[in-house]
C-alpha cells in the first residue's frame, strides 16, 4: 500500500507517559526495551496496515480504528488514512488499565481538528 505512519500528538505523549514511568520506576534499559518494541510493531503497519483488529470501543466513528496489541499490554490505535495515504497512531493505551480510561475525548478531537468528521 506505501502507506506512512503519522503520530499524533496524543499518541506521541502517551509513549513519552510510558517510557517516563519504567525510566523512573524499573529502569532505562526496560524503559528503551519497551518503547523501542512498540515503535518497531507500529512500524509492521507499513507493510501491513489491516493487520490490526478492528477497536469495538470505538465504533461508532465513521472511521475504522483498529489496534495492535505490542508487548501484549499495549493497545496500539490507529486508523488508515486513505485520502491521505496515512496511517494514523492515534493513542497508545496500556491495556492494563480499565478500558473506560480510554480516552475518547482525545480521538474526537483530533478528528474534529482535522476535520475528519464535522464539528
């Protein structure tokens, strides 16, 4: 498909949340492993952008989100941008916490933002 993969700013501070807390709480070899390894399987979507499932939470967009779990506590959400020939990662979520903590207001308004659905 030649698609590129795009972070959005959300998604990129999630990363950041996730490496801070193993860099100040375990260490910064696990804190590199761990992001390290969710950047190389968000990077598996070039090649294969439909691998992931479809996201259930998040189904009542007109968009399809699907995820990628990675190091299998990390829900990696993106959608594919067709027009745009994007691959969008719109949040990193650790798979741990309860799935109401999934941040919805983020998604819609980056959508709003970008104007992918109206406002």
């Amino acid at each position: 498909m030649g698609l590129e993969i795009k972070w959005t700013l959300f998604a990129k501070k999630e990363l950041k949340k996730i490496y801070s807390y193993y860099a100040e709480n375990i260490s910064l070899i696990t804190a590199k492993k761990i992001v390290t390894g969710i950047i190389k399987d968000v990077n598996i979507l070039e090649k294969h952008p439909e691998i992931g499932q479809v996201e259930e939470l998040l189904i009542e967009y007109e968009e399809i989100f699907r995820f990628l779990l990675s190091k299998r506590n990390y829900k990696i959400i993106y959608w594919i941008n067709i027009e745009n020939q994007l691959i969008e990662i719109v949040d990193v979520f650790d798979v741990r916490q309860n799935p109401s903590k999934l941040n919805k207001d983020s998604i819609l308004s980056y959508l709003i933002y970008f104007s992918i659905i109206p406002f």
